[in-house]
C-alpha cells in the first residue's frame, strides 16, 4: 500500500470542521508492489476527541501465530486462528494480522505434511472471509489500525479491524465501487476518489462541527499491479492529520445516528453552507456581476432554510433557539438581497459583510446546543471582509 499524497484540494471544503485540536500530518509517498500479502491499496492523507484506551490484543491470535512459526502443531496454530478472528470480531479486540499470520503459516505446514493444496485454499479463504486482513474488505462504518508503528507513513500490507469506540488510525466512511476491466490509470482513481468521497463524506460525518482540522479525508486505492484481485474500489476513510496521531471514538453522524429535529437543523444549515463555499474566487472589483449572482443564490437559500426550520415543529425549549436562529437568518437574507443588486462594489461589501455576521454567531450556537449537537464551533473560519 503506497502512500502518496493527493492531487489538488483533499481538504473538506466545509467552512465547519470539528472541535478538538491535534496535530499536523504528513502526506507521504512510495510504490506498492503487487506482493500476495500486501494491502492492495495506497493511502491519501485527515481527527476527533478522545475515548481513550486501545481495544486489547485477542491471546487466541498470538498463541496461533506462536504454533503456527514453531511448526510441530500446524493444524492447532490453523484452529486457532479461526477462533481468534471469531473472537476479534465480536469483541473489537486487535490481533488479526498475528490471527490471520498464524493461521496461514500453519496452513502452510500442514500443507507440507499432506502434500496438498490446504495452503492454497486457506489463503484464499482468509482473503473472502477474514474481515481485516486485507484493506479491500474494509466496509463502511468500520474502523481499523495499521499494525506496526508505521501509521500512514510507510507502506503498510495488513490493517486490523477495530471497534470505533476504542483508538484506532481511521474510519471508513464510505466506498467507490469502479468498473470491471482493464485498470483506468492512476490519474482517473485519484479524480474519482477526491469527487466521490467528498459527497460520501458530507452524508456521513453531517454536523461538520464534528470534524476538527486535525481529520484528514484520505482514500485508499488500488494500484495497477493489484487490480485483478483487490475488488476494484475506493475506500474513503477519515485518519488524523499527524503521522501518529489516533481518532477516538465515531465520527459517524447520519441517518442511522441523528434524530428526526437533529437532522431537519443539519440539512437545512448545510444546504446554506454548500451556496457560502461556491463564493467566486474574483473580487467584486474584478467582476461585479458574478459576486452578485452569488449573492443571489445565497439569498434564496437562506429564505428557503430559514421558512424549513420556521415549519418544523421543534422539541421543548429548541424551538424559542430556532426561533432566534431563523431571525438571524431572515436578517442576512435582507443584506444579501441588497448585495445581490448593488451598483458597486463598496455597496455589495457593506452588505456581504453584514449578511456574514450570523454565520457561527451566538444563536446557531444557542440552537445547537438545545438540539444536542456540537456546540464549539470551527476554529478555522475568521470572518473578514472579503475587501481586498
């Protein structure tokens, strides 16, 4: 599994990421090759607040991996390592690369002693079955650990499936199944895994306070070598900025997660902040017209998410929150209607600025916090006149 940084902008657009500080994480790089034992995908280098302790070694796994290397007790180092993985998987417990280690080495012993293809046929059903022990069978919502202390930063050949409530490297948020045949190049799977996990991450991670500056979007792809056999797809994952750093706990915030109030605050607060990010890069004084076609569609999005919310029914004391909330918001959309018609560019920034100022302001916070959602919010967002 190479490890190279990816092209162009891999960072989450959102103007909200989450909370909990941690540190800085270097992208590297190498080749991969197409070793039967190797994770068949290369990593792209983003964390979370801390649950703690890591999940505890399986002592099946490592007795297997012990029979397994010494031989004498092949076909009980295999058993073992069957157990072991059961175990693993019900208990969230680490240890399935020494499982599955000791299992192989002893399939291959036994082997010898039979002079069959046992050796074969158990590699081969580890590969289908072993949950872990390849990175292709990582599925969505699993979290997982690189063994060694290599991290991202080396080339890693097995990852560890892990329970997500236990400190783990990332967490796979989602997958991008690609098309059978020939392999499409390098250039193509890195395109196709920058749009898609964006989307996928959106959908997953939804309250974008959760996610701190210190979560990286990576993507684990296969490489032309592994194509024929990896399952020929993208796994989007989140994994901590520092080249050792940990995530604790889930950063799973969907549907199966939020409650009906939770998520009618979220689709609405994301869909404005979806228009904010597609601000043109050009100044208004470099072109007028294309900043005030902006603010056009922010205005018309922030009256549609302000009359959403005004119409739900929300719980206890949350509705007198969202009420404040939506009158923000009704006042930003004025400002906004006013920058959308300016007739220069110090008119459209008194009203851009003005129409900026609910953003991350004291009643989203007051509307989050009586919802039960994250209520810090993201420290890389500095609200500035765009003025020149």
């Amino acid at each position: 599994m190479s490890i190279p940084p990816p092209s162009g902008s891999q960072q989450p657009q959102d103007l909200y990421q989450p909370p909990q500080p941690q540190g800085p994480y270097p992208h590297p790089q190498g080749p991969q090759g197409p070793h039967p034992h190797t994770t068949p995908y290369q990593v792209w280098g983003q964390g979370y607040v801390p649950f703690a302790r890591p999940a505890p070694v399986n002592g099946v796994a490592i007795a297997a991996l012990v029979l397994g290397l010494l031989c004498f007790l092949p076909a009980v180092g295999l058993v073992l390592g069957i157990i072991a993985l059961v175990q693993i998987k019900k208990r969230g417990e680490r240890g399935r690369g020494m499982a599955i280690a000791g299992a192989v080495v002893s399939s291959l012993g036994l082997a010898l002693l039979l002079s069959t293809n046992i050796a074969s046929a158990v590699w081969e059903g580890f590969k289908a079955g072993g949950r872990g022990g390849n990175s292709y069978l990582l599925a969505k919502g699993e979290c997982f650990d690189v063994p060694g202390d290599t991290g991202f930063d080396q080339n890693a050949y097995d990852v560890d499936t892990v329970s997500c409530n236990y400190e783990h490297d990332a967490e796979v948020f989602g997958t991008v199944p690609l098309s059978d045949g020939d392999y499409p190049g390098d250039d193509y799977v890195t395109d196709k895994a920058e749009d898609e996990c964006r989307t996928l991450q959106d959908a997953y991670a939804m309250d974008h306070w959760r996610l701190t500056d210190e979560v990286d979007v990576n993507y684990l792809t296969p490489t032309a070598e592994s194509w024929a056999w990896s399952g020929n797809k993208i796994i989007c994952v989140f994994a901590h900025t520092a080249a050792y750093g940990s995530l604790y706990g889930p950063l799973r915030q969907d549907e199966s997660i939020l409650d009906a109030d939770q998520l009618a605050f979220l689709k609405a607060m994301n869909a404005v902040d979806e228009v904010l990010h597609e601000e043109p890069e050009e100044y208004a004084e470099e072109d007028l017209d294309a900043n005030k076609d902006w603010a056009a569609d922010v205005r018309d999005v922030l009256g549609e998410q302000a009359d959403a919310l005004r119409r739900h029914t929300w719980p206890g004391n949350a509705e007198k929150s969202v009420d404040a909330l939506v009158k923000d918001m009704q006042d930003a959309h004025a400002d906004w209607a006013k920058a959308a018609t300016a007739g220069d560019a110090d008119t459209y920034y008194h009203h851009h600025d003005n129409g900026y100022e609910y953003v991350d302001g004291d009643t989203t916070v007051g509307a989050r916090e009586a919802l039960g959602l994250e209520i810090t919010p993201p420290s890389n967002v500095v609200k500035v006149s765009r003025r020149p």
